[in-house]
C-alpha cells in the first residue's frame, strides 16, 4: 500500500537568515523538529535508519566549531556516503572477498587430530 506522505511547511530563506542572526538556538531548535517531523511522516520501517542518520548527523554538527565549519563537515560526510552508495551500485553482484574455509573439528568425534585427551 503506498504511503502518502504529509506536507512540512519550512520558512523561507529570509526567515531562517533573520533567525539565525537572532537566535540560533531557535534556528537549532526548529531544525530539529523538522527533522523528527519528516522521520515521523515516513512509514515505520525507514523511520529506523532515517533516525540513526539523524543521529549521526548531530554527532558532526556538534564537532563543528560554527556554521562554516559544520557545513564542511557535513559536506565531507555526505561526500563519504555518496562514495560508499556509488560503491555499492558499481560492484558486481556475483564479487566476492577471498577468504580461507577452515574446518571446524567435529565435536562429536573424539578421535580427531585436533582434540586432546
């Protein structure tokens, strides 16, 4: 069944400049609940990873020293995920890591090399 998503009213670009010049702990504040509100809106089973992004994200922002700062930061990250994305697109399905099969001794057979009696 398709979800319908609900519309989120954002502010204009003049309202959030004077907001952040004013109060950017409003600013802050009201990014956040825009956030949840979107996360909330989509259904229950990408709300899940949408909120570890979420969290992720607010982890870089509080590394950031100010504004400036925190843009770069976030502008790396996504540069970083959209690497790890396009990674995944490109590599072939049937690729796979080499690795060493090791048997693991029958625990049942106690006459087995690798046991000790």
């Amino acid at each position: 069944m398709p979800h319908s998503y609900h519309h989120i009213d954002i502010p204009s670009f003049d309202e959030l400049k004077a907001l952040a010049e004013k109060s950017p702990e409003q600013l802050e504040a009201l990014r956040h609940q825009l956030s949840m509100e979107f996360i909330e809106s989509v259904p229950e089973a990408h709300q899940g990873p949408l909120l570890a992004q979420q969290s992720h994200i607010e982890r870089i922002i509080k590394k950031g020293n100010n504004p400036n700062h925190i843009n770069i930061l976030l502008g790396r990250e996504l540069g970083k995920q959209f690497v790890r994305f396009a990674n995944s697109l490109n590599k072939p399905i049937d690729e796979h890591q080499a690795a060493d099969i090791i048997q693991f001794p029958n625990t049942n057979n106690h006459s087995s090399n690798n046991t000790k009696h």
